[in-house]
C-alpha cells in the first residue's frame, strides 16, 4: 500500500507476500496509525520515503525474510510501540539522508528486535547523524511495610543525571507503568540510559 496522506488508520490487516512494501508511507504522510497488523514476506515491511513525522505502529508483528522498517530521509518522530520485528534481512534501516533532512528521533518502545541487526548507510554521518531511541516499560508495584497497596502515590523514574524520565501514579492495586528511555543509537555509538526509581 502506498500511501500519501494524513491521519489514515491500518488497523487488524494483514500485507502477505507483496512484491513491493507492505505499507509505504510516501513523501509527507503524516500521523498515520497502524495497529494490530501482520507484515510477512514483503520486499520491506514498512518503508518511511520522506518528510514523514509521526506516524505510529503498535501492536503488529514483522515476520519475513527480507527488511523490516526503513527511515529515509526526512522521517522523524515516529513511534514503533509494542511491536514484534523478526525478519531475516536488516531488521532497521536508515538510508538516504539530505542535510537537514535526515531521519531523526524515531522511538522505540516496548519493541522486540534483534540489536545487532541494524543498519546505516553512509549518508548517515556526523553531518546528518540518523538516530533513534529504545525504550521499555517498568512495571512497578509500591508497597507499605505491612504488604498493603501504596494507591495514588506517584512513582518516579530518573536517569542517571538525576534527570526525571517518566512519572505515573500507581492504581488501587499500587501499580505503575513507567516507560523508560534505555539508549539512543546513531551511526557509530549506542548511548546507554541508566535508571532508577522513586516514589
């Protein structure tokens, strides 16, 4: 599927087999969501051409034996949340990047995907840097000495420099979600994001 506009909604498909992508989203397509869809044997998953900022995938799998998701130039700030990536090929892509136009700020979150399978090719550099971050959710439970459930205490998350990364309040139950930021990757490094936490 190729697609060019704005606030599209892909929810519970599946894209099988395509000679070309499974979803394409083309120059300027913007806040697009796809939920809970199956991409499997595609010539590359899902593909950002250009100039495409957030758009959101959640919930789906990518299963094939080509690419999984390839950012060019221009794609930013999308979100790839609670997703399954587990293609034989390169799993992430950045290419083509244009001065001032590069792939940048992209976020994972709660995605599964092999690490050392990423890749960068040589546009990316110190010029137009391509990066992305990866996050994971703590689930925290908080607890008064007695075993009770700690309800609407608000529990925080710091990095390592002290700064807050995330707060949530814990439910009647004393749980809380945090999503947390582990690294951000460019081309040559990973920076790692230690943690810790506070209520």
């Amino acid at each position: 599927i190729w697609s060019s506009s704005d606030y599209s909604n892909f929810i519970n498909n599946s894209f099988i087999n395509n000679a070309d992508d499974g979803i394409d989203f083309g120059t300027g397509a913007h806040h697009n969501l796809v939920d809970n869809c199956y991409f499997k044997d595609n010539y590359d998953d899902i593909l950002f051409f250009s100039n495409n900022n957030n758009n959101t995938i959640i919930n789906s799998k990518l299963i094939s034996t080509n690419g999984g998701i390839i950012f060019r130039g221009g794609a930013r700030d999308n979100k790839i949340i609670n997703t399954l990536i587990n293609v034989s090929d390169y799993q992430i892509r950045f290419s083509n990047a244009l001065i001032d136009n590069y792939p940048i700020n992209n976020h994972f979150i709660n995605v599964t995907f092999n690490q050392s399978d990423i890749y960068f090719d040589s546009s990316c550099n110190a010029t137009t840097p391509c990066n992305f971050t990866v996050s994971w959710y703590a689930d925290v439970q908080a607890n008064y000495s007695n075993g009770t459930a700690v309800m609407s205490e608000t529990v925080y998350g710091y990095d390592k420099n002290n700064v807050n990364q995330n707060q949530s309040n814990t439910d009647s139950n004393g749980f809380a979600r945090l999503t947390l930021l582990s690294y951000t990757q460019n081309h040559t490094q990973i920076y790692p994001n230690n943690v810790s936490y506070h209520s």
